[in-house]
C-alpha cells in the first residue's frame, strides 16, 4: 500500500508515520506534503496513491482545496481536531476522519477498511461523494450567523458573535448572555442556535448551555468521566459536561 500524507505540523505527521510503520513496515509512505500549494504541484504529477492522510486545516489553507482542484482518485481519511458540523458532514456522505490526536487501534480500522476496498474502489464514485462533502461544508460556512438581533427595551439591537458568551436554555426560552453579562431573550430554540454558530467558536456543552470558547474559565473533573464548566460570566446554573460528550469538548478546545 502506497500512502500520502497531508499534514503541516512537523509533530503530528512524524507521530502519523510512526505509527503507520508500527501497524505494517510494508506500507511505503511515498509523500508528506504540508500545505495546499506543496500537494497542488504534487498531485499534478499524477502519482499514483492507493491511501492519503489528509489534515483539513493547512498553514496556506484548508485542504479541500486540494481536491476541488485535484479530484480524489483515491481514498481520503482525514485528521482534525474536533469540528461538530464538519464530522456530522463525514458521516452523512460516508467519508472517513479521524479525531487528533490519532489513536493506534483507530488508525488500524482505517488502514484495514481501505486495504480490504481496493479492488471494489470507484474513483468516479468516490471523487463525487467528496464533491458533494465540499458543498455540504461550504454552504455551513455560509449559515453561520456572526450577529444576532435582540430586543432591549424599545430597542433592537445587533451582537456581534465575539460579544456572545454563552446561550442557555430556561423554562423554554433562550437567552443570550454577553461578555459583559447582560442577558437578553433570543428568538431561537437551543437546537436551532446550535446549526446557526461557528461549530470552531462554540460548542453545545449539555442540553441547556452552548458556550463561546472564551466564555470557558476553568474545568473541573467530576465523577464518573464528566467534567463540571465554570463560565465567564458565572452562572447560577451547574454546567456539566457528559462524559459521552467530554473527549469531544476537548478536542475542540485543543483545535
């Protein structure tokens, strides 16, 4: 098996190799390029490539750019850190990811499936499922709202996302809380807010709160794998985070 991989954190791609060469010494990892530009001219080669490691977030950009200029003739698995959205997308269009930092039996899944794949691979197939994985993302990064309109007294007035510390839930209703504590009613279900924020900038912490990162003072372990949120402004309410929930808000939070 021939293997690229796409990465621009001299650790991480070193870490990947490493444990590539743990899981099979045959497998010839023939490139690792570390920005879109590098793997632009690479892929114009027209190399042959039965498996690539792709990080979605470059130095020069975001890979994907590579493969709307070069479509995918190859199965992709690409590493991230934690991006809700972006994972619901893989899974919807059946394209694989793994969470950083990678783990040995997870990366073994992914080497296996594709090894047991390839005489049954697609290329067409496949380079449309990802084409269709591009749009999904790219109409995401559109729907994130950056404002929202609430009312003050007589007034309506705009908040910038930056100026948002968290949003929480109370007797059905859902309430901005800024940076500098005001609180204000939003005219959005909890569940609606969470498709409408910046997956990078917040996250759905439990059922009644989704925080700005920045809104995150400090963490606390709590029993049984869960983690208990201190927020900035403090709240009156115990936020915790499930420990089904937990490895994922700390991905996000190294992202």
């Amino acid at each position: 098996m021939k293997v690229v991989i796409i990465e621009d954190e001299y650790p991480a791609a070193e870490r990947l190799e490493k444990l590539i060469k743990k899981l099979d010494p045959k497998i010839e990892i023939i490139a690792v390029l570390e920005s879109v530009e590098s793997a632009k001219r690479w892929f114009a080669g027209a190399h042959q490539v039965d498996l690539i490691f792709s990080d979605i977030q470059l130095s020069d950009g975001l890979s994907f750019q590579i493969f709307e200029a070069f479509p995918a003739h190859s199965p992709i698995v690409f590493t991230t850190s934690y991006d809700e959205y972006a994972i619901k997308a893989f899974r919807v269009k059946s394209i694989d990811y793994l969470l950083k930092p990678i783990k040995l039996p997870e990366l073994a899944d992914a080497i296996k499936k594709f090894d047991g794949l390839k005489e049954d691979f697609s290329p067409k197939s496949y380079a449309r499922k990802v084409e269709s994985l591009l749009d999904s993302l790219e109409m995401s990064k559109k729907a994130h709202k950056t404002r929202f309109l609430v009312k003050n007294g007589e007034q309506l007035i705009p908040i910038h996302q930056d100026q948002v510390a968290y949003f929480y839930t109370a007797n059905e209703l859902a309430c901005l809380v800024g940076t500098d504590g005001r609180q204000y009613l939003v005219d959005y279900k909890l569940e609606e807010l969470e498709t409408l924020v910046d997956p990078a900038s917040f996250f759905r912490l439990n059922r009644q709160f989704i925080a700005s990162v920045s809104a995150i003072q400090k963490i606390h372990t709590y029993f049984n794998g869960k983690l208990k949120i201190q927020l900035r402004p403090e709240t009156a309410q115990e936020v915790i985070v499930s420990r089904e929930k937990a490895p994922a808000f700390k991905s996000w939070l190294e992202n």
